[in-house]
C-alpha cells in the first residue's frame, strides 16, 4: 500500500476515479482505442533528424514561466523584453513570447496539440510524478502507448504537455512498417516503485531532458503529409484517417498531427496565442542541403535564419529547420 495515496492523488489531480477512465482521458490526447495495459530510454535524439526547441507565444508571460519552471524544472536561461528562454544545463527547450491582450487560440483551430517532454528514464518520470502529485498540479490523463508511457496536462493558457518516458526501443513493434502504438491503462504503481513518493526528489529537470516530439492540430492530415513527409523528408509510421505520425531514423514519432478537434481548419490567427515555432535539427549537411531543394522546387516560401531556414506548413505554423 506504500504508494496508494500517491496514486489517488494523481488520479484524483486528472479528474478520475480510477485508472480506466484516465486512460479514458488520454484517448482525447492521443487517440485509440482503450484496451488492456501492453506487456527505458528511447533514441529521439540520436536520429539523424530530431526535435530540438519550440516557442509559444503567451499572454501572461510571468505565470507561464513560472509554470513551466515549478512544474516541470525548466530553468530560466535568458530573459528579455521580447522573450524569457527556459532549458535546462544542456541547452534551451522553450521560448516564451509575450503577446498581452492576445486571444487564446481556440482548439478547433490548427496549432499546438501538445509539446511532449521525453524524460531521460523511467525512473526520472516516476520522480516528477511524486513531484506533482505532492504539487498538486492538475493532470488531464494517463496513457500507456506500447512505446511509451506518457502522462498529460496543460499550462495555465490551454497549451497542452505531454510527460513521458520511453520504452527500450527493441521492446518495440513494427507491422508492415508501421509501429504499433494504442492508449492502454498505464500501471502508475510499477512507474512510482522506482522511487520514494514520501518526499519528492524532483528539484530541477533533469538534463537529459528532451523535446521527444510536437503533435500539431492540423486541418487536413493528407495535406500535412504533404509538406512534413514530402518536403521535410520524416518518414510515416503510424497512419489514420485523421491522425499521422511521423520520425526520423526509426524513432516512434517526432511529430504527429491530427484533425480530431481542427478538421477544414484554415489559417491561423498571427495574433492568437499558441505555438510560434518549433526546431527540427540535423547534424547531416546533405539533409539540410536535400531539404532547400524540395522546397525550392516545390515552390514553397523559405526565409534564411541562422543555422538553417524558416518555413511555416499550410496552416502557418513555423518550422526552423537547422543544423546542430
């Protein structure tokens, strides 16, 4: 029983009385059916395309930065008029834009769904879960997704967060091409046996902490497929009809898209908040160079940036593609 009351907090900080109906809660955030649960670290990082930083533009930026600093560890790295750059010892993850008096992004809009936080270990992951249930922090669900294990929750302006740990990628598994991924009970007790939960040990991010991947909302999946698979060059791992995912070199998923809330949506509204931009990086200069060529024959607009180029996807969402 030593770690029940941990568990009924987490459950009871999602709104749920129990662990099918959380599971429940994390079908709206990643989709699937909720089945029985399926019986380390993953390699995000180490493909030869990967995640690097986002960007999201906030109203308020003080309570965001607080935010993702008390809950998720971030460190503030720079701060400035025109943005607060948070991270951890290794480098920036987030960039925080001030838009007062913005309108928040509504999610029927194409935009954010979630930026997913890759923890370095299970263990890790299971520390943070002491962290916030003693916090109190409110959670909107729990998933185990066969690669993953994976925890949701939102920031004090509805940008959605994913928290998870991956599982040894051997472990994986792939039909016909397609990695096998679903939204299973997750076995919170296994996760917590990893650590105390009489105290939380959870200070700071650890920093091996990652962007795993971005989930966008988009309105119109074969459309996305079009500019993220064809022009950025990731390749399908997972296809629905309402729901793509994409990665680099065999990893789950670097970045997924979905038309569940955003279906026929248009462009978005500059002026809202939400996601500003992310980084997909490269330490491979034919990739960079491969890239450029698609876009330019594709005849989609590029903009020079340091390290690399901006494009935005058909919704105006901005991608830095660069290398590093």
């Amino acid at each position: 029983m030593r770690h029940s009351l941990t568990r009924r907090t987490l459950l009871r900080l999602a709104g749920a009385s129990s662990l099918a109906t959380a599971a429940a809660f994390a079908v709206r955030a990643e989709g699937g059916p909720v089945a029985a649960p399926a019986a380390g670290p993953g390699f995000a990082s180490k493909t030869p395309i990967r995640i690097g930083a986002a960007a999201l533009k906030v109203r308020d930026i003080e309570r965001v930065t607080s935010y993702y600093r008390d809950v998720l560890g971030l460190s503030v790295l720079a701060r400035g008029s025109a943005s607060v750059t948070l991270g951890t010892a290794e480098g920036a993850l987030l960039t925080l834009e001030p838009k007062p008096g913005a309108a928040l992004e509504p999610p029927t809009a194409a935009g954010l769904f979630h930026i997913a936080f890759l923890m370095p270990s299970r263990q890790d992951l299971a520390r943070w879960l002491v962290h916030v249930a003693r916090n109190r922090t409110p959670l909107t669900g729990f998933a185990d997704h066969s690669v993953s294990e994976a925890v949701y929750l939102n920031d004090p302006e509805g940008n959605g967060i994913e928290v998870y740990a991956d599982r040894p990628a051997e472990r994986w598994r792939w039909e016909g091409g397609r990695v096998v991924m679903g939204t299973h009970r997750l076995d919170i007790d296994d996760i917590l046996s990893l650590t105390d939960t009489q105290a939380s040990n959870y200070a700071k991010a650890p920093d091996g902490l990652r962007i795993g991947h971005v989930h966008l909302r988009v309105g119109d999946v074969d459309a996305g497929d079009r500019f993220y698979r064809d022009l950025l060059g990731l390749a399908s791992t997972s296809r629905r009809d309402t729901a793509s995912f994409l990665s680099s070199g065999g990893y789950h998923h670097h970045l997924a898209m979905n038309t569940w809330n955003s279906a026929g949506a248009g462009p978005r509204n500059e002026g809202s908040t939400g996601l500003s931009w992310f980084t997909l990086m490269t330490k491979k200069p034919d990739l960079m160079t491969a890239q450029a060529e698609r876009f330019a024959t594709a005849g989609v607009a590029t903009t020079p940036f340091s390290g690399g180029f901006e494009s935005a996807d058909p919704w105006g969402t901005r991608v830095r593609l660069l290398q590093g």
